[in-house]
C-alpha cells in the first residue's frame, strides 16, 4: 500500500520539489540583498550590527529551518521509498526469476537497477543540498555573528555541504539491502527508516565529535561571546560564554575561577557595583531593549568578573574544520554505501534464488 501510494505521489513529488526549486531562487537574491543592504547600513552609521543581524536571524529562521528540515528528510525518503522497494518488491513478487531466465546475467540486472536509481539520489540530494546551501547563506552568517548557530553545529551540519550526498548513498544502499535480507516491501522500509534515523542520532553524538581533534581554550567573558546570563535566587551569576570563533561547535563549556576550578555560580554582588542592575531616569525606557544593547548593559559586569580571574574553558571544533569534517563523515557514509553495495552482489550470486 506504502510502494503505490508512494508511485501515485510521486508525480506530485515532482511538482513540490520544482516548486521548492522555483521559491529558492525567486526568493534567493531577496535575502542576500536583504542582509548586505542591512549590513552596509548599520555599517555606514558607525555603530555596531548586533540587532540587525538578531533582527534578521529571527526574522528568517522560520523559512531557514524549513529548507533545512526538506534537506534533513531527503536521505531517509530515498532510502524508504526508492532503496527499500527496489529488491524487495521484486521477490516478493517472484518476478525476478523471471528476468534470470532472459539473457541477462544476476550480476548486470543489479548492476542495472543500483546503477540507475542510486544515480538518481544521490543526484537528488547533491542539487537539493546546493540549492538549500545557497540560498542559506545569509541566514548561516548572520546566525554565526549574532552567536545563534552556525553550520558546523549538528542541526545544520547534516544540510549543508557534502555530506547529504553521502547520506543519501547509505540511504540508498541500507534499503536496497534489508529489502534484500527480508524479502517483504513494507517490513524493509519500516526497517530501513528506523536503522537510518537511529545512525543519524548516534553519528552526532557519538563518532562526529571524535573525527577531529577539538581546540581547547580559557576565553576571556566578554558581551561579544556571552551566550547566557542570569542571576539565581540566591543572587549568585550563573553565565556560559561560546568559544571566541562565533561560528564553532563547541563541545563542553564551563566556567573557571581564578585557580582553575570549575563552578557552576559566581559569588559576585548583583545589588551594588557593576553587576547591579542599571537604574534608568524617570519617564525614559529601560536600558538594554535589544539583545545588542543588553549586552553593552552587562559589559561592565563582565569586566569585572574578567578582574577577579573568571574565565570560560571551552573544548571546540573550529569553523575552520567544516570542511574536513564533512570530508570525513561523507567518507564514512560513502563508504558503508559501497560495503553494503557489495555485500548485495555477494548475496546476489551465492545466496539468492
């Protein structure tokens, strides 16, 4: 039921992701003018960008995760409804014994329909992935000078570059093999889709951290790399502050006292001296309306906290090593792809019948 409600959509499939195509570029040029034309303003007047680009990110972040999530998606569908049906469907049919008695060989009608069909999405996922990374670009670089995310991190990193390319080969590669082992269309992709999504949680969490060495640093706290702060009920500061590249993954983060130990509060006074609130004059608004003006607002408390020798010890992986990192992990998914590919002709010829 799945396979011919999938062959009855996939015309519409079609026409949704011409229509994706067709919004991206029509609204592409729009954004990137949209951000150059607010950054050449803010810059202009002297003043620094920090709400524009808070403005724009939370203006936009909507439409960025959307085409992010169809980019996300993309792999786990190939691999459900183009890897998943494409053996399975054929023996459980019987009508591959069918073909075996042509003239042509086991070995050229795998080749033939892996081939063709895997040619096909990992041509899908490339172009879906180019399209997605262009027209993210101004949301990514404002999202990395706003300190709100970046593509290195692990919601983005997965949409962006190379890497869905070799997602959608695993894919493509994990359906095409359960479906074999199994037999039976619908089991293979319920299969297929659990052990995907279930490697995509771990890769993360679990392999990715560790591809690369991480930078390791003590950062100063400062209003440019503050990521939070608030004060407890016991008036204590609690604070976390990013790595000094905004556009870092960073792994672990905590603060540091002057002797090096971590804590989780700092013992600082927040009712007199530069950590107490600002008091604003009669009939005026308060101070530190905008995230930017918030943190020029806490600038004098930082300085100080700076004085008494806190500080933020931050394991990161670089902007920098975006693009080895994608390297490695399309590496590794390109290579489970050909590893399951040939387990499927060893099957094929001495296992199947």
């Amino acid at each position: 039921m799945l396979w011919l409600t999938w062959r009855q959509f996939r015309a519409s499939a079609a026409m949704m992701a011409a229509a994706l195509a067709v919004i991206l570029v029509l609204t592409g040029p729009d954004l990137a003018d949209d951000y150059s034309t607010g950054i050449a303003a803010c810059t202009s007047q002297g003043g620094d960008c920090s709400n524009f680009v808070d403005r724009f990110v939370r203006d936009n972040r909507g439409p960025g995760f959307a085409v992010t999530a169809v980019v996300l998606v993309l792999p786990a569908l190939i691999g459900l409804f183009w890897g998943a049906p494409l053996i399975a469907r054929e023996l459980e049919a019987g009508t591959h014994r069918l073909v075996w008695n042509q003239s042509i060989t086991r070995t050229r009608w795998l080749a033939a329909k892996l081939g063709l069909v895997g040619l096909a999405a990992i041509t899908a996922a490339g172009l879906g992935s180019f399209a997605v990374d262009w027209w993210s670009a101004p949301i990514d670089k404002a999202s990395v000078a706003a300190a709100q995310g970046s593509r290195i991190e692990p919601l983005l990193f997965g949409a962006r570059g190379i890497v869905p390319i070799g997602y959608a080969a695993f894919a493509f590669a994990l359906g095409v093999t359960v479906g074999m082992l199994i037999r039976r269309t619908l089991p293979a992709m319920a299969i297929t889709l659990a052990l995907f999504v279930a490697l995509q949680i771990a890769m993360p969490q679990l392999v990715r951290p560790h591809l690369i060495s991480p930078a390791r640093s003590n950062v100063e706290i400062t209003a440019s790399n503050l990521d939070d702060f608030r004060v407890a009920q016991d008036g204590r500061i609690q604070l976390r502050a990013t790595a000094a590249d905004t556009g870092a993954w960073v792994l672990s983060s905590h603060t540091v006292d002057a002797s090096g130990h971590a804590v989780d509060t700092i013992p600082v006074s927040t009712s007199a001296g530069p950590c107490a609130p600002p008091q604003s004059p009669p009939g005026q608004a308060p101070a530190g309306a905008g995230p930017g003006d918030k943190r020029r607002v806490l600038s004098p408390c930082l300085a100080e906290l700076t004085r008494l020798g806190y500080r933020q010890q931050v394991s990161y992986l670089p902007s920098s090593r975006f693009w080895p990192l994608q390297a490695y992990e399309t590496g590794i998914y390109t290579g489970l792809a050909l590893g399951l590919t040939g387990f499927c002709f060893w099957r094929l010829r001495h296992r199947l019948s």
